[in-house]
C-alpha cells in the first residue's frame, strides 16, 4: 500500500538558548520526509510581569528601571536565536515565508520555513500555535537548564492535542526509519499510536514494544500489530523487561538493540505528579533517551 504523507504539513519548533540545533534538525528530517513546513517561534516574557514589585517596597523609578533590563535582555536573546535560526535555514535552503502565511498547495514539495516572536506565557505562546500544528519539536529536556523550556514541554503535552516531538541530545543524521512503538493498552498509548502512523508507513522497520511490566487494562500488542497491518505497515512484536526495575530503562534498552532511531509512546498514563516524585517511564525517557522521541497523550 502506497504511504500518504498528508498527516505531516505544518511542523512547530519552539526555540530557546539552548538544544536549538538538534531541535531544528530533526524538525528538517520530518519536513524533508513530508514535505512539510517548519514553523520556528520565539516567546518573550512579558516586561510588565515586574510590576507588582512595586508593591514589595520598590519605587517606579527601580520597577521601570527592571522592566527596561528584562526587555533588553530578551532583544538580545532573541537576536542571537533569529542568527541561528537564519544561518540554519541558509544552510539548508529553506524557502523563507510569513508567519501563518501557509500560502502552500499540497502538491507544493519545497521545503519552507517561518520565524515569529510572541509575547505570553507559554500556555497563550505557544501551546495555542500548538493545536494547529501536525506535531511540535522541542529540545531534550537535559540539553538546557531553561527553566521555560522545560514548563512549555509540559504544557504542550498535556494543552495541545497534538503530538509532541523530543529531539534527541545530539544532532540527528536520520528519523523515522526504525521505529519503536511502545504499546501498553492505555488511550495515552492510543493517542500516540496513531500520531505516528505517517512515520510508520514511510519507515524501513517498525517493532512494536510490550511489556508485562508496563502494559495496563486494554488491547495486547497482537491486536497492534494487526491494526498496523490495515494501515499497509508491518511491524513485529518484542516483549521487553525491566532493568533494575525500571520499565523506562528497559524500553530504551531495547529500542537500542533493535537500533530505533526514534521511539513512540504514550505519555503520563500515571499522574504528572506521581511520576515527578516516585518517577515514571515517561520522566525516565524525558530524561534519559537518546533518540527522537514521540509523545502523545
């Protein structure tokens, strides 16, 4: 069966000091393989957030003194990221458009790319860009200690409806051509299952990852396999254990044997909470993977 590629048109990278590089590479590897275009947004904080300083003792003079330095600082660092994010497009040869333009047919293949500042927290900046967007691509949680990076991560997970793309560490060479999709019977494994059904039918090998361990109440992995199968992919099934109990360590573990270059699974199955403070698969992939890494709940 002939794969269609429609899925995949409108790919959003937030950008921030750091992971950049990695992030922007792997959302290329998606647009050359869709046919896509890459939607790179920058969100500033909002200067006015220092006012209510004023009423811990500061005066207007020191507030508006703040306010002027938080504005400065975020010029210059949106400055230094458009630099790379132009370089990068340069380099590449990617067409430049307008922010939201979209003015694409979909026979158009040439690769495009947009730049766009916002104001606003990260929920009204970017998860709400989010929503129209085929899949968002952040960087690895360790690469960067930006504290922004790590709450929009989150928001876009769990306010988007959309899949979310977790760049690897390091620069990517490839994506998508042998998956791993961890299956665990759960809506969250459901919901990311079909975001990367795209992937699936353009990948050169597709293994389906089981668990005792890490499978809840729902369909067994059988049941995925035959699924995968209406949608023209064949893919096989591994049962896979835990190492040192942790299920995490044993999913990445055997997506390194069957030489994944990128993982699927469904996020938070558990709270947010819970996983935060006893830990979880979801925060030991986050955390710990190597490959690319798509998360949907």
């Amino acid at each position: 069966m002939e794969a269609k590629f429609m899925d995949i048109r409108n790919i959003l990278v937030p950008l921030y000091d750091g992971g950049t590089d990695s992030a922007l590479t792997t959302a290329l590897l998606f647009a050359r393989k869709f046919g896509a275009h890459i939607s790179a947004l920058v969100a500033t904080g909002d200067a006015r957030d220092v006012a209510p300083l004023a009423g811990e003792g500061l005066s207007g003079a020191m507030v508006e003194e703040m306010m002027q330095a938080t504005e400065a600082e975020d010029r210059k660092r949106v400055l230094q990221i458009k630099a790379k994010f132009d370089a990068f497009t340069q380099k590449h040869d990617l067409r430049p458009q307008r922010p939201l333009s979209w003015d694409r047919s979909p026979d158009d293949t040439g690769l495009s790319a947009s730049f766009d500042i916002v104001t606003g927290s990260a929920h009204d900046a970017v998860v709400w860009r989010a929503r129209l967007a085929d899949m968002t691509v952040v960087p690895h949680m360790s690469e960067t200690d930006n504290a922004r990076a790590t709450e929009t991560l989150h928001a876009i997970l769990f306010d988007s409806g959309r899949p979310l793309i977790v760049a690897p560490p390091r620069i990517p060479a490839v994506v998508g051509r042998r998956l791993c999709i961890a299956w665990n019977g759960t809506a969250e494994a459901s919901a990311a299952l079909r975001s990367t059904l795209a992937v699936a039918q353009s990948a050169d090998a597709v293994r389906v990852l089981v668990s005792p361990d890490y499978h809840r109440i729902g369909p067994e992995g059988e049941r995925v396999i035959a699924y995968l199968n209406l949608h023209g992919v064949h893919a096989d099934l591994h049962e896979f254990r835990s190492i040192d109990r942790s299920v995490g360590a044993g999913m990445l573990a055997a997506a390194r044997a069957f030489e994944a270059d990128m993982l699927s699974l469904g996020a938070y199955s558990h709270s947010r909470l819970r996983q935060m403070i006893i830990g979880g698969v979801t925060r030991h992939v986050l955390e710990k993977a190597d490959l690319t890494v798509l998360m949907s709940r």
